[in-house]
C-alpha cells in the first residue's frame, strides 16, 4: 500500500501517472499527492472520482518556499492514514526550451535549470525526512534520451539546447543523489518515458502517454537497490531496433 507524491500533475506524463496510479488495486497503492501551481479542470475532477486516495497540494517546483510550505501538510495526510512516510517520490515536472545554442541566452538556460534540476533537487531534499520512513524509499527522476551525451550525434538536429543540457544535468544529480542515500537503503534513479504524445502539438510523437506512463510505472514498481543510480529505458515490443531518433528495449541508456 504505496504512498506516492508526483510532480506537475495537471498535465502530460504528470497527469497520466497520477491517474494510472489511482486506478490501481488499494492494495497497490494507497495515496497519491498530486502537486502542481493550481488544481485545473481535469486535476479537480480525479481527487473528486478517489476522494482522499488523490489528494491534490499546490507546489510550484521552484519556488522553495511553496515546496517546503506543503511539506507539513502531506506529513499531516500520511499521518491521518497511519502512516509515519513517503514511500515514492516521482520528480516530473519540467519544461522544455526549443533553441538552438547559438540563439539561448543565459536568461532561457537558467529558468529551464532551475526548473528542471534546481527543482528536482529542493523536492527531494524538502521531502527526504519522510522519505527516510516510507517502506520503499524510491525517487524516481523523470529525464529524457536527449540528455544522454553519449547519444548527442543522434540528436544534434533537435533545437532544444537548453533542455539537452539541463536534463544531462538532471542526470548526474540523480547519480550524486543515489551515491550519498545508498547506505541507506534508497533507490534513485532516473528514467526515459519516451517521446509521448502528451498534446496536439505532440501528437507526432512516438508513443501515446498512456504506454510511456505505464512502461514508467511498471519499473518503478520492480526495481529495487539494485537500480539505484541508474538511466533506465522504458521497454515498449517492436521499437527495441526502431530506425528512428528513438527505442524502447528496456536497456540502462549511455550517460
């Protein structure tokens, strides 16, 4: 009976690993927070179809002050349940810069960093005190394939610089994470969803959100310790040798 707390949750994957995660046995798991600025239309209507079991908190990655704000709160939440912890801390929220290098300014690289690795790490230091009581102690770091380095002449032709280098980074804090928690029983790793059509305007994607989501959650659930610092894949049949920029085979990705 799994606690969970998910990050930009009224939308995209976000949403969608909220909404699996409700339709899921109680046995399974038990509450999710669903965070993000506001409680939209969709958001709202899901804690109203599993009143008590999606609880929505209003957090703003990146604003330190309205993570740490709603910390007592979720605390509260788990307590009213019986429950001392948190047992998985899923880390989606980010958002995505489409220039080239020689268009960014510093002003577009330091707000998607600060989103997209400044905010991961002030959620799992605010939250790593109930983390340490949950029973499964999992952070689970939602990256991209295109913050791979070793995979860049695969994608220099994507326009996303800031976005390639923030989610690289996002990578190595998952890493230093992973290596100063490990003596203490956690599991931080980070994991590649897949291009998913979350939108219209992605909806030339690979993948629905639906399949990456589930591959998601699916190793969520099966990795133990022995995935702790590690990038993995999502495993989708039929596009482990996909031609394309992307594929699915289920394997650790290249730093």
């Amino acid at each position: 009976m799994a606690s969970y707390l998910v990050t930009g949750s009224a939308r995209g994957i976000g949403f969608e690993i909220v909404r699996q995660l409700a339709a899921k046995p109680d046995n399974e798991v038990k509450t999710i927070f669903a965070t993000s600025r506001t409680e939209n239309t969709r958001l709202k209507e899901l804690t109203q179809q599993y009143p008590g079991r999606v609880i929505f908190v209003p957090i703003t990655v990146g604003d330190e002050i309205s993570i740490r704000n709603a910390v007592p709160s979720i605390e509260t939440a788990l307590a009213d349940k019986g429950v001392n912890g948190l047992d998985v801390l899923i880390n989606n929220a980010g958002i995505v810069g489409w220039t080239h290098a020689t268009e960014m300014s510093m002003a577009d690289l330091s707000d998607v960093f600060h989103i997209n690795v400044t905010g991961v790490h002030m959620m799992i230091q605010a939250f790593l005190p109930l983390l340490r009581k949950g029973d499964q102690k999992k952070v689970i770091n939602i990256s991209s394939s295109v913050g791979s380095i070793a995979r860049q002449p695969i994608y220099k032709s994507l326009p996303s610089a800031s976005y390639k280098v923030t989610k690289a980074a996002l990578n190595m804090l998952t890493v230093v994470w992973a290596q100063e928690l490990s003596e203490e029983g956690f599991t931080v790793l980070c994991q590649n969803p897949g291009w998913l059509k979350t939108d219209e305007a992605n909806s030339h994607a690979d993948l629905p959100v639906g399949t990456g989501v589930e591959k998601v959650l699916e190793n969520a659930k099966k990795v133990g310790q022995e995935g702790n610092g590690r990038f993995l894949n999502i495993h989708v049949p039929g596009w482990e040798k996909n031609p394309g920029l992307h594929q699915y085979d289920g394997k650790d990705l290249p730093w």
